[in-house]
C-alpha cells in the first residue's frame, strides 16, 4: 500500500510558513537598490508589487481550495493550461526558489558577520546544509520550526518599525518622485520576488489540515500582514538613513538600526535578519521540493522523485536535489543576478496562475469546484495579467532572456522525455477547442443564411466528356437550387497566342457543335436555369478566373485532373485558379455518378470548412439523401476532448435541413480508416490540404484518399483560403 503524505499543518503553521518564506530578502537585501531605482518612491514600489500580487495570491487560494494537491503552482498550471505550461511553471519555479533560497542565506551572512568575522560561503553552506536536513525529517518540524523562527523575527521587526518610526526625518523623503514613474515601476519589479513566499503555502496544501478555511485565510492574512509591515519598514528606513548610505550598503536595516534603536536595536535587527533570511530559504527548501515530487508523480519528471521515506513520511530525493542545487547556487553562482532573473520569472507564472482559474472557469471542467472563489472575476485576473507584463517591460532584457533560457530548457525537457509519457490536457485547451468549434459554426451558420441564391459557373473545355459534364452541371444544379440561383455551363477554348481571338471566337469547330448538342437537353433535364456559351482566349486559366469575378459567382466547378509531371516546381492550372478565383472552387472526381442517397463529409484533425457543410447539404437536400460527418481523433484524444467535438458536431447537425450521421472515428491512420468508411458513400466531400510545398515533399492526404475511393468526390477549395498556418496549427493542435 503506497504511503501518503499526512495532514498536520494547521493555520498557524500556514501563516508562519508564508511570512516566513516572504520576509527575507525582500526587505535586509533589496531595499538599498530598490531605492537607488526608484528614490524615497520606494516605498510605494513596496506598496504595488504586494497589490499586484494580490490577484494570483487570490487566484491560487481558489485553485487550492479546489485541488488541495502537493505541487502548488506547477499543479494549478499544469491543470489548467496543460502539461506543458506546467512543465515550466514546475521547473522554473523549483529553479527560482532555490535561486531565492540562495540568496536569502549569502545575503544574511553579512549581517552574520556583522558581529563576526567569518566567510560568507562556507557559513552560507552550512546553513543550507543544516536546513535541508531539517526538511528531510518530515513537515511537521518543519512547520514548527518555521513558528518559533517567525514569532522571534516578527518581534524585532516590530520593536524596529515602533522604535524608528519617531526618529523619521521629512527632509529624507524630498524629490520623492524625482526617479518618475519608469523607476517606481522597475522598482516594483525588483522587489516583487519579495511577495512570491505568499503562495508557496499552496505546494503543500496535501498537509494542511482544513484547507478549504486555512489556505484562504493563510494567504490573504499573510499577505495583508507582510504588505502592512514592508512598507513601514521602509517608511522608517528611508526616513532615518542618509540616502547614499542606505542604497550602497549591503546590511541596510542595522544602519537603519544605529541611528534609531542604538546597539540593542542593531542586536535585534541583526538576530532578526539572520532569522528571517535562514526562514526564506527553510520555506524555499520547504516548498521548491515539493515541485519535482508533484511532477514525478504525473510523469513528467522521473519516478524516483516520488519515494517517500519510511520512517520520516517525506519525499527524500526531492528535497536531497532541491538542497544539492541550492547548494551548487551558493558555491559557485552569482546568487543575486539569478535571483533577479527569478523574479521576471515569477512575474510569468503568476500571470499563468490568472490564466489557470480562466480556464478552470471556462473550460469544461466538471471536477472543480473550489470552496473559495476570488472576487471580481475575471477583472481581478485580466488585472493581475496586464500588472505583471507591465514591470516586466520596465525590468530590462537580461531578466527576460534568462526566464527564455528556462522556458526553452522546460520545453526541450517535456519534448524528449515527458510528452510520450502523458496524455493529458489542460481547461485552457478547451476553451480554446470550444471557441475555435463555436466560431467554425458562426462561419457555417452564415453560408446558410445566403439570401441573394447561389450562382453557380461549370467550367469545361473540349476535352469535357458529355457524361463528366452532365455531372458536373447535376452538381451545381443541386446547389444553385438550394438557394434559388442559376447555374452558366462554359466551354473555354484556348488558341495560340499567334491567332487573333476575333477570329477564332467566329470560327466555330466541331468540337464547340458538339458542346452545344450536348449541352442544350441539360438544360432543360435539372429544374433550375441553365445558361451555357462559348470563350476563346489565349490563357484559359486567366480566362475563366477573370470570367467568374465579371460574373460574380458563388461557386466555380472545375474537373479534377491529375498533376502533371512539372506540377512540384510551376504548380497546375487548376491550383492557379484555386489561389485566383474570387469564388468556392470544386474540383469534381466523377466516377459514374448515378444516385445520392448519402453525402460524406470528413475533415482533417480541424473545425469542417463552411462551405463542405453548405456543399454537402445542399446536394443530400436535393437528392432525399442524407449526411455522414466523420471526424478523426487520435486513440490518446481525453474525455473532455471527445465530448467537446461531439457537441461542436451536434451542432453542426442542427444546421442541415437533412438527417445527419455524425462519427467520431479513432484513428492513428485517418487516410486509411476514411477510405474504408467512404467507400459505401456516393459521394466525398474532401477540402485541400497541406499547401504546395508539403505537398510535393510528402503528397497530400485529401489527393490520396479520393484516389483511394471508389466514389464521386468533391474537393472544395474555400475563396477564404482556409485558415493560415498559425491559425491550422491551433487548430490541429486542439481539436
């Protein structure tokens, strides 16, 4: 029987945990640059950052109230944006917290050696040393560890903002906005890794007890407190410290301290921050750890990450390569440049994290249903989203390029070991899927409501059988009379550029006798108006694409032909027309058409083209018959994903005037299962696909399957062009 993780953590512990895990850095090591950024506007940069990370503060406490599952943010991301995103959201913010871990304790050395004079990096090793071990004997010392820490370092932090704030001098906040608004917001941007600690309650929320009241309450009340207390701090830093000193100095708080609270102030002050900075980088241990053992746990990272100890009930090689990593950081890494870099990073996933609960809430997720809902929804998060790019865009290049470096690193790693391992997908996938599905029936639904009827234009040319051409003009007889159009039957007749076309349009050959013989009982066998005539020109092509714009036709019907030889390298006349037409062009493969008493329509991994829709039902309308809807998926294709194209499908259905069989066909190989589906149809109804270049590389599937058929097919090349790459490629993606 596997072991589980125990719920021993209560609210106190949830509220010590967060502060501890914010307080550090943020307030004994940054302050002096933030300050040199922004001027005494520092402290309102405090004020922002913990104002803008309220929405993900919210936006988490709904998502873990709902998902009470070891993993925190990489779980929430990979739930709602799909296992990729969470890939990242998971390895980038395991790799931040440890690079904040880091930092916290290299930065709390100085006040260390304040007193003493020791090495930094030794101490700073030891230090991660000692904590990695207490993290390995199990969450419960953990939590109370992180009490009697935050408890001692909050007293002196307060006796520090009660003490100093007397001393305070107005001349030290004068040119208060002299940086202007470009350095309050980089400011706000340095410091907002400062607040990150409020949410990494989350990643434990397997070992909280009541969570659907403690982490609420954890959050938000850690959040408010730390908030609050930053920013008097910092009233009183900025307002006791010569500026110059303040911002070039790397213990800030015990110059603060001197000239305030005298040499027991600056004893306080110094215990607190070597309390404070060894609390980040317990929580950070704490929490970051906890990242890999979620991700192994969902087969993206390996299993090994997922054994639990026997006798201490914690994930042990999580936490042992979490601590090896930190202890790498401190060794041999300049710790304060990542951690700059971390914090573009959290700006990100926090804005991930605003994405998740829109996808939570959209998608068709029938398992969440948190007991705590952010308010203002989703302005809370569209405003936590727009905040964070916005500090990004003031925060420079380097941070974005190494936030690149790791998001690229998180792909690579999903690409080549995790991907064949899952087959999950995120909410945000089908919301996505639903909207393309619902705009694809916006687009059909419009090329029903055609008030004005279809005109229809048959182009032939002599070499036109009169059996092809009696089908082609059947055809467009069934669609023009959906609508109330007319169908014009042309023969184009192409002569040499060396022969004057006033004289070959007065001669009139055997063959253009014969066109007419054979065009002028159809006229009369389809009950709808059929005009037919004669063009001569020196390039067909041209001929018949400037013929049907002159003409303002709806749909242009050519003969399927076969490519020539030359096709790969100058394209074929009939793909010319297709780009060129200002029309819908079928391309008809007749094969003795006879009756239609079923029409099939497939597509390829994608929404149906409108106009295979309106093609299919006005020939099945016509005819008596009815509709076969056939869409692939892959046998991997999830629940949700089967139940959202039903539904896309069924409403589609809705649009036809004729019965409609709509199926779901499971396929690794749809070129081979639609053949074999289609060949009891009487007619294809296929779109183009793949583009030239893929097509010449490795053919294309729609030319494959109709030579494959024993059926008429109709290959429909949309006016509109389709979707273009970026768009296709959504599309496959999702649907």
């Amino acid at each position: 029987m596997p072991k589980e993780l125990e719920r021993d953590l209560g609210l106190f512990a949830v509220v010590a945990i967060s502060i501890g895990a914010m307080i550090g850095s943020g307030i004994f090591i940054l302050p002096g640059l933030a300050l040199k950024t922004a001027g005494p506007a520092v402290i309102l940069a405090y004020l922002l950052a913990g104002v803008l990370v309220l929405p993900a503060a919210l936006s988490k406490a709904e998502m873990a109230t709902a998902m009470p599952e070891a993993g925190g943010t990489y779980i929430y991301i990979e739930r709602g944006m799909g296992p990729l995103l969470g890939t990242i959201a998971g390895v980038g913010t395991w790799f931040s917290l440890s690079f904040k871990g880091a930092l916290a304790l290299v930065g709390g050395v100085p006040y260390l050696l304040y007193l003493f004079d020791l090495p930094v990096k030794p101490v700073a090793l030891v230090l991660a040393a000692v904590l990695v071990l207490v993290n390995l004997i199990g969450a419960k010392q953990t939590g109370r560890l992180q009490i009697v820490i935050v408890t001692v370092m909050l007293a002196a932090m307060v006796w520090f903002v009660v003490g100093g704030l007397p001393s305070t001098s107005s001349a030290y906040y004068d040119g208060f906005f002299s940086k202007g608004s470009g350095g309050l917001l980089a400011a706000t941007g340095l410091v907002f890794v400062s607040y990150a600690g409020v949410t990494k309650i989350a990643s434990v929320a397997e070992e909280v007890e009541n969570p659907d009241r403690n982490i609420p309450l954890g959050i938000l009340g850690s959040l408010s407190f730390t908030t609050l207390l930053y920013v008097l701090i910092v009233v009183v830093m900025v307002g006791v410290t010569p500026p110059d000193l303040l911002s070039d100095s790397g213990v800030p708080m015990i110059h603060a301290a001197e000239a305030t609270l005298a040499w027991p102030g600056v004893v306080a002050v110094i215990i607190a921050a070597v309390l404070a900075l060894i609390s980040t980088a317990n929580a950070g241990i704490l929490s970051s750890s906890r990242y890999p053992f979620a991700m192994a746990r969902d087969k993206l990272a390996p299993p090994s990450l997922t054994e639990i100890h026997d006798e201490w009930g914690t994930p042990v090689q999580a936490i042992t390569l979490t601590g090896a990593v930190m202890l790498l950081l401190i060794a041999f890494v300049p710790i304060l440049q990542i951690a700059k870099l971390a914090s573009a990073f959290q700006i990100i996933v926090f804005a991930l994290v605003n994405g998740a609960v829109i996808a939570f809430r959209e998608g068709n997720v029938g398992e969440y249903d948190p007991s705590f809902e952010s308010p203002l929804y989703p302005w809370t998060q569209i405003f936590g989203i727009a905040g964070g790019f916005l500090l990004i865009g003031y925060m420079g290049t380097i941070p974005l390029v190494g936030a690149v470096i790791i998001i690229v690193g998180s792909m690579l790693w999903y690409a080549y070991y995790a991907r064949g391992r899952v087959q999950r997908e995120g909410a945000a996938t089908d919301v996505v899927r639903r909207t393309v599905g619902r705009k694809a029936v916006e687009r059909t639904k419009s090329t029903f409501d055609v008030v004005d009827g279809y005109e229809v234009l048959v182009a032939i040319t002599e070499k036109t059988s009169e059996q092809r051409e009696r089908t082609l003009i059947r055809i467009a007889a069934d669609i023009a009379r959906e609508n109330d159009g007319s169908v014009t039957v042309v023969q184009f007749d192409e002569v040499a550029d060396q022969v004057p076309l006033q004289q070959a349009s007065e001669t009139q050959s055997p063959a253009d006798i014969q066109f007419e013989e054979q065009t002028e009982p159809l006229t009369e066998e389809f009950d709808v108006p059929v005009h037919y005539g004669e063009i001569v020109s020196h390039d067909t092509k041209r001929a018949i694409a400037n013929f049907a714009e002159h003409e303002d036709v709806d749909f242009l019907l050519l003969e399927r032909s076969d490519d020539p030889l030359y096709a790969s390298i100058f394209g074929t006349t009939v793909e010319w027309i297709s780009r060129n037409a200002p029309c819908d062009v079928l391309l008809i493969e007749d094969r003795d058409l006879d009756r239609i008493d079923s029409v099939t329509v497939i597509t390829d991994r994608g929404p149906f083209d409108p106009q295979k829709i309106t093609v299919a039902n006005a020939l099945a309308s016509e005819a008596g018959g009815s509709i076969d809807l056939l869409y692939p998926l892959e046998s991997t294709a999830t629940e949700t994903q089967h139940e959202t194209i039903d539904e896309y499908l069924e409403e589609l259905e809705s649009l036809c005037t004729v019965p409609v069989n709509r199926s779901i066909i499971e396929t690794d190989e749809p070129e081979r299962d639609f053949v074999s589906v289609t060949n009891t149809s009487d007619i294809l109804v296929i779109g183009t696909d793949g583009g030239r270049i893929r097509g010449n590389l490795f053919g294309r599937p729609a030319d494959r399957i109709i030579d494959s058929v024993d059926c008429t097919a109709i290959q429909v090349e949309s006016e509109w062009g389709g979707p273009g790459p970026l768009r296709r490629a959504v599309e496959r993606i999702v649907f």
